[in-house]
C-alpha cells in the first residue's frame, strides 16, 4: 500500500511539474493576446463546453462572429488552444506546411484504436501523430509509402469501373428500401438503411466480398457501426482531462495511468472485427497467399493493390500484414460513414425541400430521355445532371461528418490570415506567429460556413450556391478537395478515397429520387449532436441512438 500511494504521489508531481512549466511557456505567447470567450474553469477550459453543447456549432459559431475567423479559446489546464476558421490560415496549414501540423496525440490514439496502422493513421483523412523524439520525415515517409501503394486503386479512371456494380447494388437496395416500406410503413430510419447500403458497396467494390448487411438484420459488423461513435457523445470528464492529458504527456505514461472507457472499448472491439474480416478476405478472395509474387498481381483494385504490396520484397513499396489489414479497416469505416452520413444530412435537406426533390427528378428525366431503354447511367451522366451535383455539394458543405481538426505545430511558424484581427490591446494582425507544441483547431464546420467564403446566406441550405459564380476566381482561396469544402480534408492528407464517395453518392442519390419520395415527419425534431462524428438523434429519443426517420413513398 506504500508503494502504491508513493507511485501515485510521484506520478501527480511528474503530471504537475509538465503542466507548470507548459503553462509558463505559452504565457506571453501571441496566442494569448488574442480575443476569445471567457472561461469559467481552469480545469477544463471550454473542452467539456464544446462536447456538451445541444447542437453543432451552438458554441463555436456563436465566437467565431464575435471574434472573429481566428481566435483564442482555453484548453484544459489553462492551455491557449487557437481556433482557426480563416482560409488563407486553413490554407497554409493543409497545403503549404506538408507534415509540419501533425494531428495531436489523443486524436492520434482514437484513431489509432479504430483502424490500427492504416493510411488514415499516419497521415490520410485523419492524421498520425509522432512523439517528439522522431522526426517529421519519419512521419511523412510512411504516409508516402501507403499512399504511393494505394493510389492506383483510387485513380478517376479505376473509378469507373465500379460504375456498374455501384448501380447493381443501388438497385438491390432499393428493391429492399421498398420491401420494408410494405412490411413496415412509410416511415423509414434513413441512417440505418444507408449505411447498410453503403457498407455493402464497400465490400463488393474493394475486396470483391459480400458483407450481406442489406437482407441480415443481425449482422454484427453493421451493427457494430452503426453504434461506433455513440459513446463519444457528451464525453464524461474524465475522458476530457484524460485526451487533454494525451496532448502534453509522454505516451508510455499514459498507457500506464489510463483506462480505457467505453469508447475505447467499442474502438478495438471493431477494428478486431474488421482485420478478422480482413484476414477472411485475404484468405478466400486471394488464394494461395503464401505464393503471392509481386509481379503476378497486376489488377488495380483495392484488394490486388494491397495484395502486391504485401508480396513486395523493397521495403519501400511493401506493406506488412498488419498494415493490410489496418488498410481494410480504414476503408471499411471510410467508405461506409462518409457517403452514408453526407446523404443521410441530403435526404433530411430534401425531405424539407420537395422542390428541390422535383428539380433532381427532372435532370434524371432528362439524362434518360437520351437512351431507348431505361438502363444503367454512365459516370458521365451522374456528372452530367448539375442540380444533383450541387444538391451533394451542398450536403457535404452544411453537414460536414468531422466538425474540427486537432493539430498541433510541430515548429516555430507564422500563419497567414485572409481576415485580419483585432488583438485584446487593440492591434491589427494580418499573421499569427506561433510556437512549437502550440495547438490548432481546424474548424471545418465553421469554414463551410464562413460567410467570406460562401456568401450571407452561408448557414442556410442553397445547393444553387455552386450554379452560381458568387466568387471572383482570382480572389477565391483554394482548400478542399471537392467543391472547395473540407468535409474531406485537404493538401497532402486529403481523403484518398473523395472520388469513390461522390461516385457512390451519385449513384444512391439518383435512385432514391426515382423511386421515392420524401417527406419530414410532423412534430419531429433533429439534434445534431456532438460527438468524433456529427450524428442525428431524435430529440425526446436521444436513448435509441442515432436515427432519422422519414416519410418514404415509392413513386
């Protein structure tokens, strides 16, 4: 026992000596001249604010039109944390910086639990987080590496060929979206159903493998899914404090005084699952694998690609089993949340809009007037039917699935500022230098809305907004991947896998228009809660998890 309570003392002195000296050098940083709201708690800072608040954005919106595209708010334990919604800022942090914002440890930890070791992990949508002893290049090497071996597999022209088999899967759905409207009634859980849809897609498409979520029900990857972030809603304080602890503590030591909570737990639980299924795939789809030979292996899909790289014998270009398997599991959860919950936010947008469901019908009436016979569309009628494009465009931009970014400067900077502001002392800065070890968060929820991007009607859903030339090209500062909005990151980390998502959403999306249509539910009221993704959740019903119900009406 007097072992353990001197452990424990040693431990409390070690943690309080790194947060004094921490605090004492971020003091008379810049970072802390500048404006921000006030905080009533050293402890937690606006960190358990942030994750409580009601609905998205409540809080930071709210700051960021009073202070401004840039601001200061209080990390846990009195830390200046910067909030960065400004584009030049954003600009320089994705694109010119390269490797030099790494993600934070703690945002580097949860992942790291989903997915394991995969491109995501070191450096794709989300980012890897090295410790301090190993350098930048390290970091930057080894999401080059994956990355070189991948992008085959996501190139536009790959791409198409998953056309057919995007749109025989999106047919079987909805033959079974209008099953259970017969067996159940016009009121559908449009988040369920969409991520069966799209987590099916995912394993045909990749691996060439049947997932069958569609007509089981039970099935336990879905399941597992669909319940991944339920946890990391309204985080309880200790898991605040134990993240903000993840960002300024040696990792060694907080494996040793941490425990892992419920979140955790679901993590592992579906990346066990997902490398099982991935060691499956490997097995049946890819036979004989000990007599793998790199030169053998020439398809460009998603599974061959991954398949030649673990037979590679240079280093450079290989990828090890557990780096294959941690692939499968990221584009497992890849290329299931992103389309399923960007169209998830489409469909509520349009059950509120007929109109606009009246508009897509009319390009699709358009496109099919072309053919004889009613048949497959090509990409280049999806790309051809502009009102649907900017309908996706508007879903990703207003209901980005990630709302923020954790990073932190891995040396001494200046950043850029497209809108200048005013310091608490009153002086006008156009850049903001910032220290090693400072850290920024990325505000894509707020970018997608800043009115200096995208007009006064910013916070409203108008998919005309991307019909219209608003911005004067030569002013227009240039971040996203995809219509300039950040739901899939941006520069060097951008989300590999964008193309697929917008192919996929396409597809569902022209399909759902011509089957159905969609009305919002009297009396019903959606929250957009907080949480590692944004999730609609039924108030009065927030018990049953994430949901959203909607009249669905064949036509």
């Amino acid at each position: 026992m007097h072992s353990f309570i001197q452990s424990s003392v040693t431990a409390a002195l070690f943690v309080l000596a790194i947060l004094v000296v921490r605090a004492f050098r971020r003091r008379h940083s810049v970072v802390s001249l500048l404006q921000g709201p006030p905080s009533s708690s050293w402890l937690l800072g606006h960190e358990k604010a942030l994750f409580d608040q009601e609905q998205v954005g409540d809080l930071e919106f709210s700051w960021f039109r009073q202070y401004g595209s840039t601001l200061r708010i209080k990390d846990c334990f009195g830390d200046d944390r910067l909030m960065v919604g400004d584009a030049k800022a954003l600009q320089h942090i994705f694109h010119a910086s390269g490797y030099r914002y790494p993600k934070t440890a703690d945002a580097n930890h949860m992942f790291h639990q989903i997915t394991g070791n995969g491109v995501a992990t070191v450096g794709g949508w989300v980012y890897f987080f090295f410790c301090d002893f190993l350098t930048d290049i390290g970091v930057g090497a080894t999401h080059q590496r994956q990355r070189k071996v991948l992008n085959p597999a996501f190139s536009a022209s790959q791409l198409r060929t998953f056309s057919s088999l995007f749109q025989r899967l999106t047919d079987k759905a909805m033959d079974r979206f209008k099953e259970l409207v017969k067996e159940r009634g016009e009121i559908l859980n449009v988040h369920l159903w969409l991520g069966r849809v799209t987590l099916d897609v995912i394993g045909e498409s990749a691996f060439g493998y049947n997932f069958g979520t569609l007509d089981d029900e039970n099935n336990d990857l879905a399941r597992q899914l669909n319940l991944l972030f339920t946890d990391t809603i309204s985080r309880p304080t200790r898991d605040v404090l134990f993240a903000a602890l993840r960002r300024r503590l040696p990792e060694w030591f907080m494996n040793i005084i941490d425990v892992q909570g419920k979140d955790a737990i679901r993590f592992l639980r579906f990346q066990n699952t997902a490398k099982a299924i991935g060691r499956d795939i490997l097995k049946t789809q890819l036979h004989k694998p000990d007599e793998w030979n790199a030169d053998s292996i020439n398809g460009k899909d998603i599974l061959s690609v991954l398949a030649k790289a673990n037979a590679e014998t240079d280093d450079k270009r290989r990828l090890g089993e557990d780096e294959v398997l941690s692939q499968i599991a990221t584009m497992i959860i890849g290329g299931h949340e992103t389309s399923a919950s960007t169209l998830t936010w489409v469909l509520y947008e349009l059950s509120r809009h007929p109109e606009h469901q009246d508009r897509i019908r009319k390009e699709i009436a358009q496109v099919r007037e072309r053919y004889e016979e009613k048949g497959q569309l090509t990409p280049q009628d999806y790309d051809g039917m502009p009102f649907m494009n900017a309908v996706i465009k508007e879903g990703l931009r207003l209901h980005p699935i990630a709302t923020v970014l954790s990073r932190e400067a891995q040396q001494d900077d200046i950043i850029p500022l497209s809108e200048p502001i005013v310091t608490k002392t009153g002086v006008t800065l156009t850049e903001i230098p910032v220290e090693k070890g400072q850290v920024v968060r990325l505000s894509i929820a707020y970018y997608n809305r800043n009115p200096a991007v995208w007009g006064a009607d910013a916070d409203e859903w108008n998919p005309d907004r991307f019909l219209e030339n608003r911005v004067n090209d030569s002013d227009k500062v240039s971040i996203g991947v995809y219509a300039n909005v950040l739901t899939f990151s941006a520069g060097i980390r951008g989300c590999i896998g964008w193309r697929f998502a917008v192919m996929e959403m396409q597809t569902i999306l022209t399909a759902l228009m011509e089957n159905f249509q969609l009305a919002y539910p009297a009396g019903m009221e959606i929250r957009r809660a907080v949480g590692a993704v944004v999730t609609p959740l039924v108030r009065g019903k927030e018990s049953e998890g994430a949901q959203m119900p909607l009249h669905v009406t064949p036509l």
